[in-house]
C-alpha cells in the first residue's frame, strides 16, 4: 500500500494514553513527524523517546491542556512546521448521573474538552490547511455522538456536537482540498470508563466485562487509512463496533 503519510506533520491531541497514544505508534510507524499534545509531560517525553528510537522521524511535545485556548496559541505562534493532519483525539466523559443529579463541574469537564478544545485546535490550525489548500482534520467522536443513552446526557451531547461541527467545518472547506473525518468508537478499552468512574478501577473493568472490545490500536489504524487515502477522497464518518456491541445500549456478555 501507498505510504502518503511519510514526512508529513500530524498534531494528535491527548496523546498520553489510549487511542491518542495508540495513533502516535501507528503514524510514527508510516514516518509522520508528529506533534503530541497532553497535559501529563512525563508521559509525553516517554512516548518522544519511545517514538524516536524506533523510528527516523521528529517528534515534538505539545504540553498543554487544550481547553486553554491561549496556551495553545502561543506553542503554535512558536511552531515553524506547517500541520499536515490534526487528530482531535482529546475527550473524556465524566460521571453517569441522570440530568437532575448531574455535577455541574462535570458539565464543564466534558463541554470544555470535548466541544471547546476540539473547536480551540481547528480554529487555531484550519486557517493555515486553507491557505495552503492542503490538510486534513480528523475528530475522534463516538457511537454517543449518533444515538443518546440514560446517564449519558452532558457526554452524548458533546459528541452530537462534535458529529454537527464535524459536518459544518467541511462545508466551510468546501471548495478547498483540505479533508474533514471522523471516526466514531463504541466500547473500547483504554482509561476511559476509570475517568468516567472517577478513579474506580472496579467499576471500570466491569464495563469490559465478558466481551472482547476495541482497543486503542483498532482506532488507530482506522484513522491511519483515513489518512492514507488518496487526496481526492474524504471518508467522513466510520462507525465502530466491537462484534458483541450493536448499538449505544445494546452488548452481549458471553454470560448473558
């Protein structure tokens, strides 16, 4: 298969685990040079190393919560290399209470990172893609993103928005070459459901519980042939099941 990845700049937000770390491997391994972003430094110059050692390419560390939107205006003031890909991976969810008894702090995690982080990067990124009439912007969203369930209704809605500015931003590119993707996941297992949980590992793992689910890697290669496609071809959704899942709320346990 054609390598059109090799050389190119790709910016993966939230790159310090799961699907965000997994993408990383993945496009070092086709020779992007990347620029990965997260708020845990130590975890980024791990991954530096490990990216570097085994692969010839450039790895830059973008140490910043994405929700600040300035931070990130200043390490791209300061940035020379032109951004080929930009991965909108970074998201979490947080909590499963109904709408009346939601936290509100929750509230603002989730609509501050996974609304206003993802709009933050493109606003800051997409103008120089449309100058150059070259790029791509890939957002990660989710099976929550296309069908809403109990205890989901702050996190479902970030991810119908994130699906509609998904949609909006490529029709504000139309005309250009600059691609517009989304993959969106159900159930894999990274620290997600632990944040969810708020640190309960118990809890966790019983969302994993008697079924085989993605991983982080199964995304990763995903995005990865999204991104190898020819430029004339703009692939804008995919949705991701594991085999035992069928739907947001539907998932058979080899115990049912």
């Amino acid at each position: 298969m054609q390598n059109r990845i090799k050389g190119k700049w790709t910016f993966i937000t939230g790159a310090t685990a799961g699907i965000g770390k997994a993408i990383a491997k993945i496009f070092a391994d086709s020779g992007s040079n990347l620029v990965i972003n997260g708020r845990r430094k130590n975890r980024l110059e791990e991954l530096k190393q490990e990216l570097e050692k085994h692969n010839n390419i450039e790895v830059a560390l973008a140490s910043f919560d994405v929700r600040d939107r300035e931070a990130a205006q200043q390490f791209l003031n300061n940035f020379s290399e032109p951004i080929d890909i930009l991965v909108n991976n970074a998201g979490l969810a947080k909590g499963i209470d109904a709408i009346f008894d939601a936290d509100h702090e929750d509230w603002d995690t989730m609509v501050d990172t996974n609304i206003k982080g993802v709009l933050n990067m493109t606003r800051l990124i997409s103008p120089q893609m449309k100058e150059r009439d070259s790029g791509h912007i890939i957002n990660i969203g989710s099976i929550a993103g296309h069908e809403s369930y109990p205890g989901g209704s702050v996190y479902c809605a970030t991810k119908h928005a994130v699906k509609g500015f998904t949609e909006a931003t490529k029709k504000d590119l139309h005309g250009t070459n600059v691609r517009v993707s989304m993959v969106s996941p159900g159930l894999v297992e990274t620290e997600f459901s632990e944040v969810r949980f708020k640190g309960d590992k118990d809890r966790a793992d019983e969302v994993y519980d008697d079924i085989k689910p993605l991983v982080g890697e199964d995304i990763a290669e995903i995005v990865h042939f999204m991104a190898n496609r020819p430029s004339h071809v703009n692939i804008m959704d995919a949705i991701v099941f594991p085999v035992a899942q069928s739907s947001s709320t539907m998932v058979h346990r080899d115990n049912d």
